[in-house]
C-alpha cells in the first residue's frame, strides 16, 4: 500500500481546512495516510519556520485575510481568533497534547484522522480548550472513543517518544510548515498543495501497476 506522512501540529488551522479532502485523496488512491504530530516550536527554528506571532504585521494581517479566503471558499467555519489560540504562545508547549491523543489513538488503531480533524475544529470553530484534558476526553468521547483510557495514555513512553521521533524526522525531512505531506520523500507543505499530491499519487500508483 502507498503511504503518505502527514507532519503537522494540532493548532494549524490549515491542517483543519485540509482535514476532509486529504481524507477523499487518501481513499481514492487507497493510499494509507499517517499522521505525525510533531513539535512545531522546537523544529521550526531547525527549518526556517516562522510562527505566526513573530512574523510583522503585514504578513500577520494577509494571513488572516487568506483564512478568511478559505473558510469561504471551502464552507468550513473557523474563527479567525479562536479564543483559546494564544497568540503570544504561551504556556509553551500549550499544542503538543493533542497531537499525543491522536498518536495515542492512532497506535491503537481507532480512527485517528477522525479524532485529529475534531480536535483542530473544537479549537478554531467552537472555541474549545483543547490543551485541557477534560475537553480532549469529551471531544473523543463525542466521536466513540474512550476519552479517558486515550487522555491515559497519552504521556505513556511508548506515545511520548512517536512524538519526539515525528520531530526529528520533521527535521531530517526539511519540514518547515504545517501540514506538511510526503510521499516517496517528496514534500507537499500546505494544505493548497492537495492537488499536487494528488497528482502524485496518480503517477505512483501508475508506475507501481
């Protein structure tokens, strides 16, 4: 089977926009898509990334406007200051649980794409805490998985070192931005990239017949 590496961080809004149709390709190319969270504050500084609140204001203001230009345009609703989105980013590290109950949920094999695109619409579409164990749970629970046995798990070693393997081979990968796909070590950063990972997979799966 194909396999696509999708590097993220559960507080990108362009994951949450990239959510359903990278789910469609997937399926159509019967492809299988593993999500790897990893630490964007650490490895962005190893790769050239640029987190949003560090960047001036005139790039601060456009990217606003292009998420705006993507809600519309996908029908998806997101709130272009999600209340518990910090902008100064602190406390540090406030995104990585997340990413540690869809590794969690992911290992054990329940559908960790479903989980993952809930958890990034309760932070920018129903302003949700999602750093809070307590809302991790319920939003787990609400899709039919057990919110605490996955909260649980989620510091346990095993899921704890996926997370900082994801990082390092972010680094290794080149991976500056998220959501970030490879396939066959080629890289696809965000989610207007879709089409061309499509494509892609197009040409794989042609050359593998």
């Amino acid at each position: 089977m194909i396999e696509v590496s999708c590097y993220y961080s559960l507080s990108s809004p362009w994951a949450y926009f990239a959510g359903p149709r990278v789910q469609d390709i997937v399926r159509r190319h019967h492809a299988k898509l593993v999500l790897k969270p990893y630490d964007f504050q650490e490895v962005a500084p190893k790769t050239g990334g640029v987190p949003i609140r560090t960047r001036p204001e005139p790039r601060r203001t456009y990217h606003a406007l292009e998420l705006d230009r993507w809600r519309q345009y996908l029908g998806m609703p997101l709130n272009l200051e999600p209340k518990f989105y910090p902008a100064d980013g602190k406390p540090a590290g406030w995104n990585k649980p997340p990413g540690w109950m869809v590794i969690t949920a992911q290992e054990a094999g329940l559908d960790a794409m479903r989980l993952s695109h809930a958890l990034l619409r309760a932070l920018w579409a129903e302003e949700r805490d999602t750093s809070k164990p307590e809302v991790r749970r319920e939003v787990a629970t609400e899709n039919g998985m057990d919110g605490d046995a996955l909260v649980k798990a989620e510091t346990s070693a095993p899921v704890q070192a996926l997370y900082r393997r994801y990082s390092d081979e972010a680094v290794e990968h080149g991976v500056f931005g998220a959501p970030t796909y490879i396939l066959e070590g080629e890289r696809f950063w965000g989610q207007d990239r879709l089409d061309f990972l499509d494509r892609k997979l197009d040409a794989v799966r042609a050359r593998r017949k």
